[in-house]
C-alpha cells in the first residue's frame, strides 16, 4: 500500500510534466526554431513578428548567439530550422557536415566601426588611436565572427593591438563600451545604429575595412522546410530587406 | 545500521528504479565526457602555456576567494547564528539569493556596482584610481560572491545546533569572547567549517558567468579554468575535454581527500 502510493507521489510530477510538453504540441502552433547571429538580433526578431503575424499558428523562436556557438550547436544536433550566421566560416562548417538543404544564400551585408563611449570622451578618432596601451580595448574570441573581422582590420592597418578581454559575443562589447567598462571595441555598423545613440561610432576607412556577409540556410534535418524556406523568402522580399536596411545592414 | 538495512530490505523496487535513473542521469555524462577525451594529447594539451596558465590563476583566485569566504563568512554566519538582529533575516535571503541566482546576474550586478562608472566603482577611479574590472582581483570578487553564501549557510547552521554550554563554561573559567570563539566554537564546528570551505572553494574553482561579465576574459588575467574550456570549445575541442577532465579531477581528488570529513558530519544530519 505505501509502496504504491510513493509511487504515485513519484510519477505524479512526470505525468504533469508530460502532459505539460504534450499539451503545447496538440494546439495548431508550429514553431519555427531560428538560430542567428547575435547581430542580427533586433531585424530578426521584427521579421519574426511580421511572418507570425503574416502565419496564423507558426511561433518564430529565436536562438541568438556568436555564430560560432550556433554552428557548434547545430553540430551538435540542436533542433534549428534556419541557420543564419555572421560570417562564411561558421556557415561552412555546418555546411561540411552535410547539415544544410540547399546551399546557402547571403541575404545581407555588414561593415566595421570602432564603437566608444557616447561623446567619445577619449576622443578616439582612428585605428591608429587604438595602439594606446592604457586604453582598455575588448573584442571576442577569434572564433566568433567579430573577433576575427577585428583581427583581419588590424592586418589590413598594420597595427597590433593587445585586447583587454575576449568577450562571448559582440553584444557583450557593446554592453561594456556603452556602459563605460571599456574604452573601445570593433563591431557592425548595424550594433552602433541598433545602440540608438548610447555609443559613438568611429568610421573605419575602407582601405581597412571588411566586408561581413551574412548566410542564411534551412537546416536539412527540419521539419519544417517550407515554413523556413517561406521565412527566407520574407526576409529577401522588399519588407523584410525594409527591415534589415533599417537596422544599418547592407544588402546585395 | 541494522535499522538502515530492515529498511533498505523494504523499499520498493520502483524507487529504486526510479532513484537508479537519477544516478545513471548523473553518471553519464562524464562516461561521455570520458568517451570523447583524445587521450594521446593529453600531456600535449595539458602542457601548454595557455591552459597552464588558467590553471594557475584558477587555482590561485580559488584559494584566495576560499580565504576571503573564511575571513569574512564565518563571523557574518556567527551573526546570523547568535545575534538576534533587525533584518537578520533579509541577510540570511540575500545569501540564498545570490546562491541561487544565475551567476552572469551577478557578474552584471557587479560591473554595474563596482565598474568604472558604477555606484561604489566610479568613486573608486576618481578618488583612488582603482578600476576593478578586466583584473585579477575582478575574478576574485566574482568567486567570493557567488561562493561565500555556502561557506555561510553551513557555518551558520553548525553554530545554531552547537550546544552553546561548553561556550558558557569556557566563558565562566574566565575565558575572554574572542579566547572562547577561538578555541572552543570554532573547532567544535570544525567539520562544517571544512565542509563549507570546500563548498565555497569549488563554487569558486567553477565559476563562470560572474566571471566573464565582470572580469573580462584575458589569458594570463582573467581567464580561469572554466573560461578557457569555454573558449576552446570553438577553436579546439580536444583541449575543451581535457580542460573539463582537469577540472573534474581536481574537484574530485579533493573531494576523495576530504571526504571523512564530509561524510562524518552529514551522517549527523547536518544540511550541506
């Protein structure tokens, strides 16, 4: 009799716990798992608001990282539809493993700024500037595409700088640059016209500059290869290329 | 023991199915960690400057958030214990909440407290020119606060059941309060101290989030253990696994040096 009921009392939480994840499923909402870029944050989430607005029932869900995580995550079998990274590395290494359905397009573009403190109180005004040791300057691992587009623009200016930290991801240089933590750091264009005025951008001259190109392609091992194809397609039609324009990226 | 074997005797096979599922959900994962380990690189991976490095300041700001967490979490859990005080228990929830809080909230909180334009940081540039983050001491400061509400809960909860009448003889035999605190409460709660310390150590050996949202991520500075597997994992995942092994091997030889200790206490139903 006890025995029986400490059973009970034991599986009670399992059964709620899958009636729960089952109870999701049996309403009509497909969702659409999309992994991207961290830098392309605020356009996706908008173009994700417009498609389920466009999609009755289809749930757009966002995974956003360094795409070098993203890429080890799907890899690794996580459940992505669409991919969608900020540089061709990452994009290939998950292209080589077979885990892409169609060869991928690019679908936008991105340059470099030097991001400092709003008012620029160090008054940074070139790469050169950044050669000052006393100068806290972040970037990203160089695995993450950000951290090796910065390593590229030094090459390419002949200079060599000592970072201060290796951060996760580019939004973690901007947090501490936008809040006063560090001096300097190298991001997108597209993260100093998201940041609205709480940062200042230095312009990186062309001759130094990169050009970042940003992939997008559906996951072979989808379920929903037509629900990701159709939000592909939103993206590269005039709305949603409206959106990724808006937000300080380049298109082709 | 005869009581824990008639009991043992009567349990249902379902908990023991059930209890064998958690065990096997626990165990697996370093199977599979051991699985994948490139054990012909190990002396190769092992000896290389960068992950000697992490090493060292691992264990080094581990050992020094370990004696911070001494210094100041075993009178802050002698307070709590003893002291019948206004917002004592605001302090008790504090210490759960940065126990349980996800620790990146905690590297955030710090960099915005103690940061170049932080609430107490700014007054620390301007006054003294001390700028914390992107430093050693960063890291420290990141271990201690998510470390040391261990260290206190434990000692706090030793000194509630230790029976304060040896305290009062001692105190009677003329013994002055910081005599008898060290002498006579702080050895009979000695296995809890221990245990707590080595909480608190191993919290500290394995954080991660505090740490790179407060203090940055430099090899040689900043970059502990658990960071440098993190940074591995993209460009070399063969030393991700060996950094990983490293690490539960050391947690683990500590553990094993220590456990007459840990086991002598939490028979006596101490909460650990």
């Amino acid at each position: 009799m006890f025995g029986r009921r400490a059973f009970a009392v034991v599986l009670a939480p399992i059964a709620l716990f899958t009636a729960c994840t089952s109870d999701s499923n049996t309403q009509e909402t497909t969702t659409l798992n999309v992994y991207a870029a961290s830098s392309l944050a605020t356009p996706f989430e908008l173009a994700g608001l417009a498609f389920e607005k466009a999609h009755p029932g289809v749930n757009v869900q966002f995974n956003l990282g360094a795409s070098s995580d993203l890429a080890r995550f799907v890899e690794e079998g996580a459940p992505a539809d669409i991919f969608a990274s900020a540089d061709i590395a990452n994009m290939d290494k998950v292209e080589s493993e077979d885990l892409l359905d169609t060869p991928p397009i690019i679908f936008a573009t991105n340059y470099l700024e030097i991001v400092v403190e709003k008012g620029n109180p160090l008054n940074i005004l070139s790469l050169q500037d950044l050669t000052n040791s006393d100068l806290i300057f972040i970037t990203t691992n160089p695995d993450v595409p950000i951290g090796r587009y910065t390593t590229e623009v030094f090459k390419k200016a002949g200079i060599t700088i000592a970072p201060d930290s290796f951060e996760n991801n580019v939004k973690s240089i901007m947090l501490k640059v936008a809040g006063g933590e560090a001096d300097a750091g190298i991001v997108y264009h597209s993260e100093v016209v998201a940041a609205d005025g709480e940062v200042d951008g230095v312009e990186i001259p062309s001759d130094f500059n990169i050009l970042a190109e940003y992939p997008i392609g559906i996951i072979s091992t989808s379920d929903n290869k037509e629900l990701a194809r159709g939000f592909i397609d939103f993206l590269l039609s005039p709305d949603g290329r409206a959106i990724l324009s808006q937000h300080g990226f380049g298109l082709l | 023991m005869s009581q824990v074997r008639r009991h043992r005797q009567k349990l249902p096979w379902q908990i023991i199915l059930i209890a064998s599922i958690a065990v096997a959900f626990f165990l697996s994962p370093f199977i599979g960690l051991l699985w994948r380990t490139p054990w012909s690189k190990f002396t190769d991976i092992v000896t290389r400057r960068e992950i000697r490095d992490a090493l060292w300041l691992s264990v080094q700001t581990s050992l020094i958030t370990s004696i911070v967490c001494f210094v100041f979490g075993v009178p802050l859990a002698w307070l709590l214990a003893r002291v019948d005080f206004r917002g004592r228990r605001f302090i008790r929830a504090l210490m759960t909440l940065s126990m349980v809080l996800p620790p990146v909230i905690g590297g955030i909180a710090l960099l915005f407290t103690f940061g170049r334009r932080g609430l107490i940081g700014q007054y620390l540039d301007s006054w003294f020119g001390i700028r914390l983050p992107f430093t050693t001491t960063a890291v420290v400061m990141a271990q201690c606060f998510v470390a040391m509400p261990f260290l206190v809960l434990t000692v706090e909860a030793a000194l509630r059941q230790l029976d304060t009448r040896f305290e009062d003889v001692a105190r009677t035999l003329g013994g002055s309060r910081w005599y008898v605190f060290r002498r006579v409460t702080l050895p009979s709660i000695k296995p809890s101290l221990f245990a707590g310390l080595v909480l608190a150590w191993a919290r500290a050996l394995g954080e991660f989030g505090a740490t790179i949202t407060f203090a940055g991520n430099l090899p040689g500075t900043t970059q502990t253990m658990p960071l440098a597997t993190y940074a591995a994992l993209d460009s070399n995942p063969e030393s991700a696994l060996i950094l990983s092994l490293l690490m539960i091997a050391i947690a683990f030889s500590i553990l094993i040096a220590l456990r007459d200790r840990w086991l002598g206490r939490t028979e006596q139903g101490l909460p650990l």
